[in-house]
C-alpha cells in the first residue's frame, strides 16, 4: 500500500512513493517554492546563534539553564 501524503507546500495530496520524484512535495514547482523558503531565512531552526569566538570544531558548551 502506498501512502498519501499532503504536499508540504500546497497541501495537495500526492504519493510517498519512489514513483513519484518529488516526493514529499506533488510538483517540482512545490519543492522548489520549499528550497526557496529556506535559501531566503523564512524557515528558521530555533536555538542560539553561533558564537564567532568559538572554532566550529570546538565542542559545544553545556546547555544554560533557562530558568
């Protein structure tokens, strides 16, 4: 059984299936919108900016207490 999914972008349901080539979005239309979003910062991960004085092969410091 195959699955169907709504288009992350458009919500159109569409195949997860390796039939379909743009899975999990309906349309190359659709994952292209998606890439844009996320080349453009409209799509952010919550946490806190980078340091610039810490290498980035450093390891990361412990987690503050957000209390």
């Amino acid at each position: 059984m195959t699955a169907i999914v709504d288009c992350p972008v458009c919500a159109r349901k569409t195949e997860f299936s390796p039939a379909n080539r743009w899975r999990p979005f309906c349309s190359e239309r659709c994952k292209m919108i998606d890439l844009g979003q996320w080349a453009s910062g409209s799509y952010v991960i919550p946490g806190d900016p980078p340091d610039p004085e810490q290498p980035s092969d450093a390891p990361a410091p412990p987690p503050r207490d957000r209390n």
